[in-house]
C-alpha cells in the first residue's frame, strides 16, 4: 500500500492522504482583503487531490505584512472574506482549508516580488515600520527594524491571538504559525537576526522564548478539533545560523504544548546565504533530524520534491509524515491524482476529481499517453 496515500490523523483532523498544498503567497489582496484571485487559486488546489489545502502567510496586523498584496487577518472585512471562500469552496469540494498567520518581521514593507525584485518600499511607496527582535537591516538597503520591547511582544501575542479566533470563525480547520523564512518568529529563533542580551537573546533557552509564548498563547484557543502547527527554519544556510538541532528542540518543545506538526522548511533568513534549491529534496535532511528527535510528533518535508516515487520514499524512509508540494502543483494541478495512477494507490486515493472533469480521469483519457511523442 501507498504510505504516500494512507491516511493521517493531525491533531483533531483526519486526512485522507499525505500531501499538503503548501502556502503560497500571492501578493494580490487589497488591503489584507482576498481577490477574484485567491478565489481560483485557491479553488484549483481545493480540487488537487490533495488531502488539505494552506493559505498563504497571513499578517496578523497591517504591518506584519510582507507586502502591501498581501492577505491579512486583523478585521472583519478580511474575515467575512476568508469565511466565503471557505464557504463557497465547501459546496464543490470536502478538502479542508487551512491558514498561516504570520508577522514578517524585519521582511516586512517590501514591493510585490515582480516589483523592483521584491525589495524594500520607499517612503513614497508607502513604507511603514518595520520591527524585528534587534534593530539589524535585512540587507543593505533595507529598513532598520524597530527592536520590540516588552510591551510591543505582549501586543503581538495578542495580535496572534485574535488573528487565530478570527481564522477559527471563518471556517478554517487548521492554523500553522509562521516560523521560518526569516519572517519574525524565525529572526527571534536565529542567531543571525536575535543580537538580544536580555531574556529572548543570547541561548536558545531564551532565543525560542517569545515564539513558544505565541505558540501556546494560540493553542490556548485554537479548538483541539482542529490542527495547530508551526513552519520552521531547519537550517539558514550561514554560519552562525540556526541549526537542525536547535530546530529539533524547539520541535520537541511545541509538541509539549500541544501543538499539532510541525512544517520544515529553510533558507532566507541572510541575504548572502547560499541555498542549493535545486537539487531535489534539499530539505528533507532537516525534517529527519526533527522526527528523530520527535518521533511522535508528525512532520511535514517540502522543497524540490518533485516526483512520486521520490515523495513516497521519504515517507517510507520515516524521514517525515507528510509531503508539502507547491511549485509541483502549480506546474501541474493534478499532481495528486497523476501520483496516485503512478503508485498504482487506487482510484480513491486522492481527493476525487471533480465530475466535471471526469472525462480526463486515467483512462477515460488515452489521449495521455501522446505526452511521450510530444
């Protein structure tokens, strides 16, 4: 049998498979407020065969924004919104929803990526402050992020807080906290960004004590029915980064709260870093070291992972429980189903194909085997 077909219990949700359309920011909202695009985007993936889908990184106030496109999640326009997305993709598809809440840190007041190459806004593009464990640029040329105090993490808690209850009321069925990609919890876990000397700095004792406060701040209201989960940072590619270790820890520690998975991704925390993003499955070695670590505790492989057998292998090698794709989906939108032929895991392995699309089910359509003289 398929273990990258079998089904996972995550938290209080039963998952039909092992695959995940990972999250994949848009750029494309109005003020925090979801678009006609995030409507198609997002209904494509919900008829995927994947077992659950995960909204992009969500700001939990204005400026946790990476961008002025992106999604928010801080007043009741934006929640009205998400609710009716989630409404309307529930009448054609029983694919759960999901949603990343997340702050961008130092990241943050940047143009859209295919705006001067992603980087910082200007004051006369509407720049906003930007604020971060210590008050180090990014890169050059960035903003100098305000270092927060005690009281601008206490509002943050409280911000995530809020944002998560709002995600809860709109429908979503699991939250996963931003922790990676050098976004704000992510510079508050690595050496590389957290020059602080008071308790969040110096140790990783300290270093991973603002974001465990969010994370049970969050579990403390977020239904055990549903999926709780962080994405985190295996590794940032430099010396004196975090480590896959140091990740396993913190790993070991959400679980002692409660949480749910954990997602391992890498890289962005420098700008000079040097990823090999190319070779396949460039991440996996991270996600091991964590289920090592906690072999309880499912965890979610993504990067470069590309084929079917390749996915199942990973599953099969207990180097992680489930498979996030998303350039893999993008490029091909039945990635799920196409795997699911090729495994030969049955025709219900993944989510069902919409009957509207039946006719280009497997066999329904020979017209596929022509790809190897295209």
């Amino acid at each position: 049998m398929s273990k990258l077909f079998s089904p996972i219990q995550i938290g209080g949700l039963h998952l039909k498979n092992r695959l995940v359309a990972a999250p994949m920011c848009q750029y494309s909202a109005v003020d925090g407020v979801i678009q006609p695009w995030h409507w198609q985007h997002l209904g494509v993936l919900a008829i995927s065969g994947v077992s659950v889908v995960i909204v992009e990184a969500t700001g939990v106030v204005p400026e946790g924004r990476i961008s002025p496109g992106d999604t928010g999640l801080w007043d009741d326009r934006q929640e009205a919104a998400f609710a009716r997305l989630i409404k309307d993709i529930a009448s054609y598809s029983d694919t759960p929803v999901g949603i990343q809440l997340a702050h961008a840190g130092r990241k943050a007041s940047t143009h859209r990526p295919w705006q001067d190459k992603g980087g910082p806004l200007a004051p006369g593009d509407g720049a906003w402050t930007t604020y971060a464990p210590s008050p180090i640029p990014f890169n050059d040329g960035w903003h100098t992020p305000a270092a927060l105090d005690q009281a601008g993490m206490d509002r943050l808690v409280e911000a995530f807080v809020a944002a998560a209850q709002r995600a809860d009321r709109a429908g979503f069925a699991l939250a996963e906290l931003h922790g990676a990609h050098g976004y704000l919890i992510s510079e508050f876990l690595s050496p590389i960004a957290n020059h602080r000397t008071d308790d969040y700095g110096g140790s990783l004792e300290n270093r991973m004590r603002f974001p465990l406060r969010i994370a049970e701040a969050v579990r403390a209201v977020w239904p055990r029915s549903k999926a709780l989960g962080m994405r985190l940072n295996g590794s940032d590619w430099v010396e004196g980064g975090i480590t896959p270790e140091e990740t396993a820890e913190v790993s070991a520690r959400l679980q002692g709260l409660g949480l749910d998975y954990v997602h391992i991704s890498s890289g962005a925390n420098a700008a000079r870093a040097v990823m090999p993003w190319k070779e396949p499955g460039y991440q996996v070695g991270f996600a091991e070291t964590v289920k090592h670590r906690c072999p309880d505790l499912p965890v979610i492989a993504v990067g470069m992972i590309a084929g079917a057998h390749q996915a199942e292998a990973i599953l099969d090698e207990g180097k992680a429980d489930m498979i996030a794709l998303a350039r893999a989906l993008l490029d091909d939108p039945r990635w799920p189903h196409h795997a699911a032929e090729t495994l030969e895991a049955g025709a219900d392995a993944a989510s069902p194909w919409p009957v509207q699309y039946q006719r280009a089910a497997g066999a329904a359509w020979p017209g596929r085997a022509l790809r190897d003289f295209g």
